[in-house]
C-alpha cells in the first residue's frame, strides 16, 4: 500500500503539469488567433499586393519626409506637426509631447546629417505609400526606419514609423553589420 501512494501523487503531478501546459498553449493560440483577426483588416497589411510606386509618388513622399526632417532639424516642432496624418496627430495631445517622443524615443531623427531613400511601395489607388529610410545622426550612428505615409487631400503626410529607436551598440564595441529584419506582414 505504501508503494502505491507515492506512485499516485507522481501520476497526479504529471496530470497537472499536463493541465498546466495545455493552459499555456491555450492562452498563446488564442492570443495570436486574436492577433491574426485584428490585423487581417488593418490597412497595411495588405503591402504584398502593393506595386511599386510611381516616381511621382515617390517624390511626393520623400519631399513630405524631408520637410518634416528639416523641421526637427530647426527644432520647429509646430511646422514638423503639419506633417502628420490626422490619425497620427490624435496620438498626441500637444506639440510638446510629439517633441519629447521624437527627442527621446528618436534621436537621429531630431538632428540627422544624412538620410537616404529606398524604394517605395504604393497602393493601387495610390492613397498608402511605404518607404524604407535610413538616417545618420550627428553621432555618426544610422538607423533604418520604415515609413507609412497616407495621402490627405493632395499631400502624403506620415502615418507612421516602423523600426529606428532600438539603441545601438557601446561606442567602445566595434558595430557588427545588422541585417535588415522584416516588418511582420510587410514585404518591401
């Protein structure tokens, strides 16, 4: 009889690990089931239907980039608002706080020496553009940024920023070479 009591609770153990893992497992499927339905409909997820954008385009985005670029450059914060899209804008109360997310969250965007533009990828209407950015700061330090740029009326304006805020490495390290790592759902 006392053999079979420790052979018991190990049987219950091993039960309730398996209730336990199958718990986990449970969450993580739900959560990224719930994930995958609320990008479904997201507007950017679509980009792999996207064609190339035409040179116009092109354009047009990167002179709104460029603006808003030169802006936090002069530490117009109040010109570098103009443009944002309106769903963008709605993600800051007031100018000063777009100002403080840009200095902290961004630096090389508030005093870059260099940026460089990729290719850009539109919509069929052409009312979405993507395109890759890489900016050097003053620091010499270059992030990689992708933009979302929506047009308003007959201007592209920035919707949002993908990538760019990761911290390089120490100063004192050699930097290693950084692949360029895919944005989920976005191929470019």
């Amino acid at each position: 009889m006392k053999k079979r009591a420790p052979d018991l609770w190990k049987h219950i153990l091993a039960a309730s690990l398996l209730v336990v893992a199958a718990a986990f497992w449970n969450i993580r499927y739900n959560r990224a089931q719930a994930l995958k339905a609320e990008t479904a409909n997201h507007p950017w997820s679509d980009m792999r239907t996207w064609r190339t954008a035409s040179p116009e385009e092109r354009r047009a985005v990167i002179a709104s980039i460029q603006s808003q670029l030169d802006a936090f450059r002069k530490d117009n914060y109040e010109q570098a608002t103009r443009y944002q899209s309106a769903e963008l804008k709605a993600n800051f109360p007031t100018v000063e706080a777009f100002r403080r997310m840009i200095k902290t969250t961004y630096p090389q965007f508030a005093a870059y020496k260099k940026v460089e533009f990729g290719r850009g990828r539109a919509d069929p209407e052409g009312e979405r553009v993507g395109i890759r950015v890489s900016l050097t700061g003053q620091d010499g330090e270059t992030v990689r940024v992708f933009y979302m740029m929506v047009r308003e009326g007959m201007e592209y304006r920035v919707n949002a920023v993908r990538g760019g805020s990761r911290p390089g490495p120490p100063p004192d390290r050699p930097r290693r070479r950084e692949r360029e790592r895919p944005i989920p759902g976005i191929s470019v």
